[in-house]
C-alpha cells in the first residue's frame, strides 16, 4: 500500500540539509508525512506546496514550513522553469525546551497544527526576516560537518524559529490553543501511524480511541485539539492523499485506486476527492500530465 509516513532516523540523522534542483531532482515529490520540521527557501522559480490539503504556490524568496505530522507535496508551478529550493529538515527535540519570552520552541513547532499559525511566508518576509544567511550558513555546515557544526545548526534553526514567532505575533496570528496533554501525545502518535497503515480498512473512531485506552469523547476533543480536524475527517484526508499519490505516479485506473484507499462505491470517491481536493481525480491526472 501507499503509505505516507515518511520515517526517519532521529539518532542516526537529527538534521539534513540540501539543495534542490529541478534539473536533476525529480517533482514532483509525493505527499508525505514525518516527525520532523522541514524548512524549503526558494532560490529559482516557482513551486506549488499542498500543506494539508491547501494548495499555496511560491515564488523565488519565499520560504515554507512543514510542521510535524503535517502532510505534504510539492510540485513544479505550471509554466515555471527548473526550480532551485534549499531543504533544511530537522528533528523539533532538538530545540531546548524553555520558555523565553513565554515562547517555548519546541512545544511551539510540536503543536503547530493547533496554534493554526501561516507556515507560509512572502518574499518581503523573507527578506525582513534576513533568512537567506541562515539557511545558506546551515546549508554550508552541514556539508563541511566541521568541529562543533550541530551547535551551529541548532544555534541558526533557533534564531530562524524565533524570527517565524516574532512575525505570528506581530501580525496577532500567534496565540496558545488549548493543547493535548503530554500523556496522550504518544497515543496520537502511534494512532497517526497506524491510520498510515490501515487507512484502506474499515477505521472507527470507537476502535481507535480503545487503542488509546480513551473514551470517545476524551479521544475526539484531543484528537481535534492535535490536529485541527475530526478523526473521521483525518482518516478521509488520509485516502485520499494516498490516492493522489497513486494518480500522479501510477497508470492504474480511478475505479482500482477507489478500492485501493478503501471505497467500493466509486462515484462516492470521486465526490470525496473534489471536496478535499477541489478537482476531480482525473483532472487531477490531465493537469499532472499536462505540467
């Protein structure tokens, strides 16, 4: 099966840096999710970023953040020549885990998802921010790996974390939503893994919140305060990215990835994937095409 969860390594590699570029990395990249913080700087064109579910397109400048657990793909911009982005991934744990100016980083970017703060920033923020120096030094450490270079990286995604914190403020988009307690947040974990990995059965959200030793109300309103939407509309949100995955990088038929995702009636499918989606899944594959 498709499944989006994207593991990584958090001891063997806490941090990765590269550049990317369109004339020899392939796009699109699939729709995807991990535990980990991941940064993009657009360097060269134009790219379209799916961040669960809303469509964004960026141009040169702009730079995009992906929160844990949060799905997402990115695809080439219609009409836009080869593209250059620089990627910065990192595990969020490495951040410390103090308040300063009653901000704590690493809770701040665990939940995201309910803080409900744009993870998308122009070009005039970019530069406002003085982000380039950052991301280029990050990129430059990681690549030498010099004496004392995590110090460095963890030193650069702080001031980066901070300055994203600063313009939520400004802008009044940052404020502290009711969170999940930390006893549970293990439990959704293993919960959002299991989704990935059975998303094409029949899920209830009675099931999954005995997995988690919760009633079902407790279950629900933690579940929603995590990531910002009902189970039910989690696990859609689930089938359908796995099937958009299978759209753009398989030539198997609607009909067969319908019953891939888990849906025997077709035509319900389809209705699903253009509420979530905005299109249909074979315009989805005649714009694909036609990129």
């Amino acid at each position: 099966m498709n499944n989006l969860y994207e593991y990584i390594d958090p001891i063997a590699s806490p941090y990765e840096a590269f550049l990317f570029d369109s004339t020899r990395d392939l796009l699109p990249i699939p729709a995807h999710w991990h535990y980990y913080v991941e940064l993009l700087y657009v360097r060269k064109g134009e790219i379209e970023v799916s961040l669960d579910n809303v469509v964004s397109t960026c141009t040169k400048g702009a730079v995009i953040l992906f929160p844990p657990k949060c799905v997402h793909s990115i695809a080439l911009a219609r009409g836009s020549s080869p593209v250059q982005y620089d990627v910065i991934k990192f595990d969020p744990n490495l951040l410390p885990s103090c308040k300063t100016d009653e901000i704590d980083l690493r809770a701040m970017l665990h939940g995201i998802h309910a803080y409900r703060c744009p993870c998308i920033f122009s070009p005039e923020q970019t530069a406002q921010m003085n982000l380039f120096p950052l991301f280029s030094d990050i990129l430059s450490e990681y690549q030498s790996k010099e004496f004392g270079y995590s110090m460095v990286l963890t030193a650069d995604l702080r001031k980066i974390v901070t300055k994203f914190a600063r313009i939520w403020q400004k802008n009044g988009d940052f404020f502290l939503a009711p969170g999940v307690h930390p006893s549970y947040e293990i439990g959704f974990d293993l919960i959002s893994e299991y989704i990935d990995s059975h998303y094409f059965e029949e899920l209830t959200v009675e099931k999954l919140a005995a997995m988690c030793n919760m009633s079902h109300s407790t279950f629900s309103m933690n579940f929603y305060r995590r990531y910002n939407m009902t189970c039910k509309e989690y696990i859609t949100a689930t089938r359908i990215n796995a099937a958009e995955n299978m759209l753009l990088f398989s030539s198997h038929d609607i009909s067969f990835i319908a019953r891939e995702v888990g849906y025997t009636d077709c035509s319900y499918f389809i209705r699903c994937y253009k509420k979530l989606k905005g299109i249909t899944p074979k315009q989805a594959r005649k714009l694909q095409l036609g990129r």
